[in-house]
C-alpha cells in the first residue's frame, strides 16, 4: 500500500518539475548527469543556493524517471 502521508509531504516546486522534464525531454539518458555536473560546477563555484536548485532538479529527474543515481 502506498504511504500516503509521504506523498502529501512532498511538495515539489513547479519550476524544478518543469526543469527536470524540459531536461528529461532534451537530455534523455543524460538528464541527470546534467544536473549532476551542474551541482558540481556550482558547489565549486561557493555557490551553494544555485547547487542546492540544481540538487532538487537531479531528485526530481529521478523520481520522474524512477531510477535512483
């Protein structure tokens, strides 16, 4: 049975959803790696707000995908 409560918890952002599927439609595959790349560059950067967006975008490419990096 589903875990209804989690579900209702989340709440995702309509900007990171609609980032992560233009990615997934663009990028395939490589979607997530994208993301990835860009949380590392950004990190390095000290810029963490923007690392912590693209986080978010690379957790929401894997729960549209259901596959876990």
């Amino acid at each position: 049975m589903m875990n209804l409560d989690r579900l209702r918890h989340r709440r995702v952002r309509p900007d990171i959803e609609r980032t992560a599927q233009v990615l997934l439609d663009r990028l395939g595959n490589g979607a997530f790696d994208h993301a990835a790349r860009q949380v590392a560059i950004l990190h390095l950067a000290d810029r963490e707000s923007s690392a912590d967006e693209w986080r978010r975008i690379a957790q929401e490419i894997e729960r549209l995908t259901g596959a876990s990096h």
